[in-house]
C-alpha cells in the first residue's frame, strides 16, 4: 500500500515536471504548459485505478491475493521507470498515468479484501490500517523524491523510485493469502442484525438497490474535495503565498515540507474513520467527514492566509482518508463478504469519478477563474450535497 499510494506526492513531482517540460532545448522541450495539462497524467492514473478495479475483483477471488499484486507491482514500477522518457504532459499521460494506473488498480483490493476476511469482527478498523499504508506515502515519497530531483534529476528520480517500487511491493506479495473458508475469529460470533449483510449479495444483487447508488454518489463527493487538494496542494500553496508577497525561493520548501504532515493526516483518517464506522455506522460517519469538509472549504472561501491553507489541505486530506476506510467497510456491512472484491470493485469507481471531477474542475478554476481557490466555494456545496444524500445511507432492505 505504501509504494502504491506514491501517486499522492503527484503534487511535489508535477512542479519540476513542467519546468523541464517549458525550459528552453536543451535543458527542456520548450513547451507551453497549461495547468489542466499538468493535472492529466493525475487525472488518468486516477481514473484508471479506480476503473481496473471493478476488473480485478474476480480475478483476486479465482487466483488468490499474491499473483494479482505481483502483476500490479510489475505494472507500478514499470509506469515509474517509463515516466523518466516523458518530453510532454501527454506522454507522461501513457507511460505514467496509463501503465502506473492499471498497475495501482490491479494490486490495490487485494490487502484489502485479505483484510476483511482476517478481521470480519472489526473490518471498518482493519481496513483503515491497511490502507495507511497508502495514505502515508506521500510524508515518505514526496520529500524523496525531491532529495533524488536535487541529486540526480527528475528522470533519474523516476528510475530509482520505480525499482524500489517494484521490489517491495513484490516482496510484500508474497505474504498475502486468505484465511480458511468460513473461517472466523476464535471466540467470535457474528452479531450483526443484518441478514443481507450475513447472507452476502452478488454484484449483479447489489447494483439493484438503492443502497448501492447512494453509497456511490457519496463516495464520489467525499473523495472528490481530497483527490483535488491532494493534487494540487504545492501549487496552491504557492498561490497563497503569492498572494501574501511571499516568493517561490522563500515558501516552496515549507510547502513540500506540509506534504507530510498532509499525508500523515491522509493516513490516519483511515483507521479514524474506519474505527467510527465500526462504532456509529456509515450514515452517521459519512455526516461527520461531509461536514468537516464544508466547513474546512468554507474557510478557504473566506480568508487568504498560510494557517488558513494549513487547517483546509488538513482537513481535506484528513477526509479524503476516511472516505477510503468508510466506503469499503460500507460495503461489506451492506453487502456482505461473498462477493466483496467485485462488489468494492465497482464500487470505488466513485473514488475514479472524484479523481475525474475534482481535478477538472481544479484546473479550469485555475485556467479560466485564474485562481485555485476561487473553486472552493464550489466545493463546500457539493459537500453539503453529500450531507444531504448520506442521510439516505442506509442498509439494504
């Protein structure tokens, strides 16, 4: 999950992409770089995640968890490495966003189904856990990959991060397997009062109910306001530090630098949410981070400092995380676990819809507002939209 999660430092990596990209021949290729352009490669490893999952699931439940991580892990350091010959945001796009997303999305469910198998009596918990991991990596990854930039370049970068990439995640591959059939806890009775939940649905039982499309469309806005923060956290930073009359030279440390702490939020939203989850139930849960995220966007909307732009990307990433643990804990109270890679499958490809739309709309804001922070206004409605529809979240009949 750690190497895997390397996409969140996207942010730290995408500023000295497009110097190279727009630096004069021969230390660039002399491009005009637009934002949007910037945030594609971002966009698509994101869409691409999230649309391989649904794919996967059939594949982890027929094969086992091990041998689809040990293609994914093939896939991500491959899309690491090729990303070293990118001369433009559209190649980036392929070798990077294309190959590093099918890479992501075909190992990503498989801790995670293996988690909820192990732990049936505290899922929303083991699930956070796992998913730390990939929360956490952008503390690790971004200020690496900013010491390898200084030392030996963007390309080189690319190289060394892929390798290790590859070599941990299959290492890591190793381990995973499935407990017993019907295997449980010992001293463990399953409690809940959920006969949906006990019985399992199929894919094809699941998309039929209601339950179902209200998960999504929650997912899909919780992740939405993350995903783009998360994207574009250093450049807006520089916004409000220019704002301010601080320079590029004097800020852009720090800003890598709250990367971390960023990221550090990101991953222990995880097992937070998941933990709440276990304890008041998704509905309720899913109030708590949409109002958080209203009224951190709120924030942005109102002032323009650097411990307001701190509080918000906090926050933002905070939830970001906790959607990760909500939605696949949702799922399985809901749906049950006889289907659950296929069914969290589908249904994080609510957390592709949020990648698409949140960093669209981030980019636009930017091309044509001129401003990032122009959009969070935009961004505080439709989490309170998500308020209004989590009410709705609810299991099964």
């Amino acid at each position: 999950m750690f190497c895997l999660g390397a996409i969140y430092s996207y942010s730290v990596i995408s500023v000295p992409l497009k110097g190279i990209f727009e630096a004069p021949p021969p230390q660039g290729y002399g491009l005009k770089v637009s934002s949007t352009e910037m945030q594609l490669p971002f966009i698509v490893f994101l869409l691409l995640f999230a649309l391989t999952m649904p794919f996967a699931g059939k594949y982890i439940e027929r094969y086992g968890p091990r041998k689809v991580t040990l293609i994914g892990a093939l896939l991500v350091g491959l899309g690491w490495c090729l990303a070293s010959f990118a001369n433009s945001p559209l190649t980036l796009t392929f070798l990077y966003g294309v190959i590093g997303g099918l890479g992501v999305g075909i190992a990503y469910n498989c801790p995670i189904v293996t988690s909820t198998k192990w732990f049936p009596d505290r899922r929303g918990l083991a699930v956070g856990l796992t998913v730390l991991g990939f929360g956490i990596s952008a503390a690790l990854v971004g200020p690496l990959a900013d010491f390898l930039t200084a030392r030996f370049g963007v390309q080189v970068m690319f190289q060394i991060l892929g390798g290790i990439f590859f070599a941990l995640t299959a290492a890591s591959a190793l381990l995973l397997k499935f407990p017993p059939e019907n295997w449980t806890p010992q001293g463990w009775k399953n409690v809940g009062n959920l006969t949906v939940s006990q019985a399992g649905l199929k894919r094809e039982e699941m998309v039929r109910t209601k339950t179902f499309y209200v998960l999504w469309i929650c997912y899909t806005v919780g992740t939405l306001a993350g995903l783009m923060a998360i994207g574009v956290s250093k450049p807006v930073g520089l916004e409000v530090a220019s704002n301010l009359g601080i320079s590029q030279q004097e800020i852009s440390a720090l800003l890598t630098a709250l990367i971390a702490p960023f990221a550090i939020c990101n991953g222990f939203g995880r097992p937070l949410f998941g933990w709440l989850t276990d304890k008041l139930g998704p509905r309720k849960t899913a109030a708590i981070s949409f109002t958080m995220i209203v009224i951190a966007s709120l924030a942005m909307s109102a002032a323009n400092s650097l411990q307001v732009y701190i509080f918000t990307f906090a926050v933002l990433w905070l939830n970001l995380g906790g959607w990760l643990a909500i939605a696949p804990a949702a799922t399985a109270k809901f749906f049950g676990t006889k289907d659950y890679a296929r069914n969290y499958g589908l249904v994080f490809t609510a957390y592709g819809a949020g990648a698409l739309i949140g960093n669209l709309i981030a980019g636009q804001s930017k091309d044509i507002l001129g401003a990032y922070v122009k959009i969070f206004p935009y961004v505080a409605a439709l989490a309170a939209i998500g308020l209004i529809i989590s009410s709705k979240l609810k299991p099964p009949n």
